[in-house]
C-alpha cells in the first residue's frame, strides 16, 4: 500500500501547481491590483501567498521522501499540519458562507493525509 504515498504526493504536486499557476492569477492579480488596499496590507498578502507555495512544495517533498524513507515523525508532521489546514478552511466556509465547498480546498488537505495514514510502507 506503499503506492497511496506516491498517490498524496501526487496529488499535493498536483495542488502545488494550480495553486501557482491558477491560483495566482485568479486570487493575486485582484489584491495586487486593488488599488484601495493598503501597500503593506497587498504585500502582506503576497508573503502568505508565496509562504503557501513553499508550504504547497515542501509538503509535496516531504510525502515524496516518505514513499521512499518511512519516518513516523514526518509523516505525523506533515499529516497533522494538513488536518489543521482542513479544519481552518472548514471553520471559515462554515462561519462565513455557512456552506462546505465555497472554499473547497479542504477536500485536498483531508484526501492526503487520509491517504498518508493508510500507506503502509512494504515489510522487508
């Protein structure tokens, strides 16, 4: 079952990318052009913006290495931060739109770690 870590790393490669060449577009260009925004306010912005695309590239190493090194502290890691993303886009879709899929990324931050969790790394 080794190959659900390629299938999470995969698919948080796959995450990585359209968040960085979709995503950018569709949610930076506007913030980055809102001229009514504060300067610091739009560079904030684009700090967490860019801090998420390590995130993104990092966690798809990460998985990565582990379909390959089992290492129980860094899956639990990587598991546990994914959970906590699913759970804060979780809470603001449901306080802000009391809906699920308005922000529908949590569906990747729980698919993954889920997949993590059922991997199990071949007997030698």
């Amino acid at each position: 079952m080794k190959y659900l870590m390629w299938i999470a790393a995969g698919l948080m490669g796959l995450t990585s990318a359209v968040h960085l060449f979709l995503g950018t577009g569709d949610i930076m260009s506007p913030i980055m052009q809102a001229e009514t925004l504060d300067p610091a306010i739009r560079a904030i912005a684009m700090v967490v913006w860019h801090m998420v695309s390590l995130m993104l590239l990092l966690s798809t190493l990460a998985i990565a290495y582990l379909a390959r090194t089992p290492n129980q502290a860094l899956k639990w890691f990587v598991i546990s931060m994914q959970v906590g993303f699913t759970l804060i886009f979780l809470f603001y879709n449901i306080t802000h739109f009391a809906a699920l899929f308005v922000l529908p990324q949590w569906t990747v931050f729980l698919i993954v770690p889920i997949l993590m969790i059922f991997a199990r790394p071949k007997a030698a």
